[in-house]
C-alpha cells in the first residue's frame, strides 16, 4: 500500500456543547410549519384557550383599578362576532404595517437607485474591518432612539455592508436585529420611551408619596453604561456563537470597485440634499417655538418630531436617493422614480402576507386578557416568594422578561406591574427609579426572541431574501444567544451597580 493510502482520515472535530444545543434548537425550530401556519395555529390556541379559560372561570385583580379581570371567550357569539367584524382593521391598524410600507418607499428607492451601495461601499473601503461589527452594533443600540422604525431601517442595511466584505449577511442581519431589540432599552439618546415610562413610574408612586414628580432621566447613568456593555457582549456573541453558524457568505458577494465618477458626482447631489434636509430639520426643532416641537410646552422628546419619526424618515431616504439617482444617472425621470417605489413595495409581499395573520393573532391575544392576567399572576408569585435584597430584584427581572415573551408592548407591561412593584419596593426603601431601571432590564432581554414582537416576522422576511429556506428555528437558535449573554451581562452590571450605590440617573439614586 501507498504511503498516501496509509494516512488516516484527520478525525471529524468534536462539536463543543453550546453548538449541539443550538443546533439542535434549530432544528426543532425549522421543523415548525411556515409561519403564516404558524401563525393561524397559534391564534386557534388563543381561541380555545379563551374558551376553556373562561368556561373554568380564570381571573386577576387589576393592580391599577381593583377591578376583576376575566378572560374573554372568543368562540361565543360575541366573540366570533368581534373576530369577524374587525378583522380588516386589525389588519389595516397593525402598527408595523404602515411604518415599513412608509419607511421601505424611501429606503427601497435608496437601494434601487445604488445610494446604500455606494455609501457602504464609500464605508467599507475607508474602515478597518474589525470596526465594522461593533459600529454596525453601536448604531443599531443608537438608532433606538427611532423607535420602531429602527427594525426596519438598520438590519438590511447591516446585511449589506456584511454581504460586500465577505461574510454572511444573515449574520449582519441577526446581530442587527439583535442589537436593536435586545439594546431597547440602553441608549446614549434620551427618547420617547424614557418619557412614557417615567410616567408611568410617577403614577404608581403617588400612592405611596403623592409629592413624587418623575423624571425622563431617572436612568440615564445606568442606560449609558448599559450601551456599551451590550455592544462588546453583541460582538463577542456574534463572533463566538452567531458568525461560526454562517460561515460560508448567503448570496452573491459585491465586488469593491473603486467608485465612479457618476457615482461620485451622486454621492455630492445626495450630500448636498442631506445637508439642507437636516438644515431645515434643525431650523424646526433647535428654537424653542420650532415647528416640529411642542407647541405647548416647547418639548422637543414630547413633540411633532417625534411622533413624526416614520415619514421624516422616509424623506431623509428618499429625498438624497433622488438626488443621487439624478447625479448617477440612475434616475432619467419620475417614472423610474414612481417604478422603484412600486418595486420596494412588491418586496413587501410576503411580509404583508404573515403582517395581516399576526396581527389577527395579536389581536386575540389581546381581546382574551390572557396577557394581562398572567403578568399579574407572575407578579403575585415573586411576591409570595418574598425574596429579599438582590435575589429579590433579580427574582423581578426574571419575570419581566418572562412577561416580555407573553406581551411585546413596553408600556403596557409596565402600566400593570408598576402599581405592584413601586410601592411595594418603596416600601422596602428602593426608589421608584431603581424599580424601573430593573424592569427595564428585564423587559429587554428577551425582546430578539420573543415571537409577540412583530418585528420578528420582518426579520424572518428580510432573511428570506438572502435564504430562501431560511426557517424559524435558524433565527431563534441565532438569536438566543444574545438573549442569554444580555440576561447575564445585564444582570452582572445591575448587581454592581446595586452593590456600590451607583446613582442611576441625575438626581436619582438607588434608595429613598
């Protein structure tokens, strides 16, 4: 025998325990039917569960008002009465479904016209590489502060820019989408959310100290550090855990040519169009009496701006992209405009498809107070565990984010636990602040893998353009991790911050 013939085979690598586990969350995962089944089935459990829950006569008492909550049964006649004669709007009024339709006419035309290429490209070739993952990150924690349009925006965009250096888009697009979820509620930018929330904060503690007065900031300190804990636990989960899975790069790579001079000459049209958009921007929003703030109180976080986010960021999109294609050469007339318009939106097709049954189930979920009943009870039994100091804290959070995976909406999560948790956490000497700051917490964690965020339907849309066979068990086992790694990061910074004193906010500190 050759001496070729007498070498062994090298033998197979081990696969370490955290791969076997995902994998094998995959493919449990990818087993599951499309998600528009999905979907259906699990608004038809929503429905007998409404039906079996009711019939047994499962309630709560609501923190707030000190009224029963019952769940509603959905296959009575009223039921299926509500089911029928609001179907339309459920769908018409899903939220997520205007803001990408509106967001996508901008950023679509963008992409059609070459204007996202080109900037990435511009990006690509003037950045080092190894900054690319932990920017992309940073920008997606940041971009929070849009709100909800920040699901839509930033992800495909972070494919891209993952797609031109090589590697997996799909992994740019997880670790985006991630970022943004998971990063909810960190952040450098004071927003909206911050708003809501303290006053949320401020009603539940008025029936404990009815001086208190809440403060948009009460977490600004601890929201700060959390920013840039979750980008370097994000970077090393993407590299570590996400990035090995996707290894061979989905899709055509894009060539990094040097950049033309039609291209050249559209960037200078977009950036000029950019420049006297922000100025006009800015013009409406520094003054005190600015348009675009509140005209009451001069409130620039409370304002048109902010509620106007969508469509002012369709044109921050739209209106360089015109000018780019115009200077490219890319754009001849409005009809290639109207026709790039209609193609972003035929994209939209199969999002539009999974938009209209998730929002039905959604609905139901809902109209079932299913959601609402199990926060209270959740929040009944931390306190019948009467845990104490830390382990009652993290006790809290843990529940919270449990809570998150039942029901998406911040706000509303909140409204019901807070008039639990901040008196009874005023009574044991924290301050209403530092209550927050651990529900903030907690109501994070779990937003990449909750399937009750509806963004989670766009993300599975968007990953489909790069995979076609892309199935719900791929993302959950890509985006756990973050979870995991955030839940313990996140939990690690709130037990130092506990243990020092740290304040958490300008003027708010942990104790009374």
């Amino acid at each position: 025998m050759s001496a070729l013939a007498n070498q062994q085979e090298p033998a197979p690598q081990k696969r370490k325990m955290s791969d076997r586990f995902l994998d094998a969350i995959e493919r449990a995962g990818n087993k599951l039917p499309d998600p528009v089944t999905l979907f259906v089935i699990m608004s038809g459990i929503i429905l007998i569960l409404s039906a079996l829950l009711s019939l047994i006569g499962v309630s709560a008492k609501d923190p707030t008002s000190g009224d029963t909550i019952e769940v509603v049964n959905l296959l009575n006649r009223e039921g299926i009465v509500q089911i029928l004669t609001n179907m339309v709007g459920n769908f018409t009024s899903f939220a997520p479904l205007g803001l990408v339709v509106v967001t996508m006419l901008g950023v679509g035309v963008a992409e059609a016209t070459g204007l996202i290429q080109i900037v990435m490209k511009k990006t690509v070739l003037s950045a080092p590489k190894n900054l690319i993952l932990p920017v992309i990150l940073f920008t997606g924690i940041v971009g929070g502060v849009a709100a909800d349009a920040a699901f839509i925006v930033f992800p495909p965009i972070a494919a891209m820019i993952f797609m031109s250096v090589g590697r997996s888009p799909l992994v740019g697009l997880i670790a985006t989408y991630a970022a943004i979820g998971g990063g909810f509620s960190a952040n450098i930018l004071l927003n909206s959310l911050d708003v809501l929330l303290a006053g949320i904060t401020e009603q539940a503690a008025k029936m404990v100290d009815p001086n208190y007065i809440g403060n948009p900031t009460m977490n600004y300190y601890f929201l700060i550090a959390s920013t840039f804990l979750l980008v370097a636990v994000a970077t090393w989960v993407t590299v570590k855990f996400v990035e090995p899975r996707f290894s061979k790069p989905v899709g055509k790579i894009e060539k990094l040519d040097d950049i033309t001079a039609d291209e050249k000459r559209g960037l200078r049209y977009a950036g000029i169009t950019l420049v006297a958009y922000i100025a006009i921007l800015l013009m409406m929003v520094i003054p005190e009496n600015g348009w675009l703030r509140d005209a009451e109180t001069g409130s620039f976080i409370n304002s048109p701006f902010m509620s106007g986010i969508v469509p002012i960021m369709l044109f921050l999109f739209l209106l360089p992209a015109i000018a780019f294609g115009i200077g490219s050469k890319t754009i001849k007339n409005d009809k290639d405009v109207a026709e790039k318009m209609f193609k972003s939106i035929a994209d939209l097709a199969p999002f539009i498809v999974l938009a209209f049954v998730a929002a039905q189930m959604i609905a139901f979920f809902s109209w079932s107070n299913i959601g609402p009943i199990l926060a209270i009870k959740g929040a009944e039994l931390l306190q019948a565990l009467n845990f104490t100091g830390l382990p009652m804290l993290i006790g809290f959070i843990i529940i919270c984010a449990f809570i998150n995976l039942l029901i998406a909406s911040a706000s509303a999560k909140w409204a019901l636990l807070a008039t639990i948790f901040v008196p009874m956490f005023m009574y044991l000497g924290y301050s209403p602040a530092f209550t927050q700051m651990a529900y903030r917490v907690g109501d994070s964690i779990t937003n990449p893998i909750t399937p009750m965020l509806a963004y989670f339907a766009i993300l599975l849309s968007f990953a489909r353009k790069h995979d076609k066979s892309i199935g719900i068990g791929t993302l959950i086992s890509a985006l756990l991790p973050y979870s995991i790694f955030f839940a313990i990061g996140w939990i690690i910074l709130f037990s130092i911050w506990y243990l020092l004193g740290l304040p958490v906010g300008p003027g708010d500190s942990i104790f009374l």
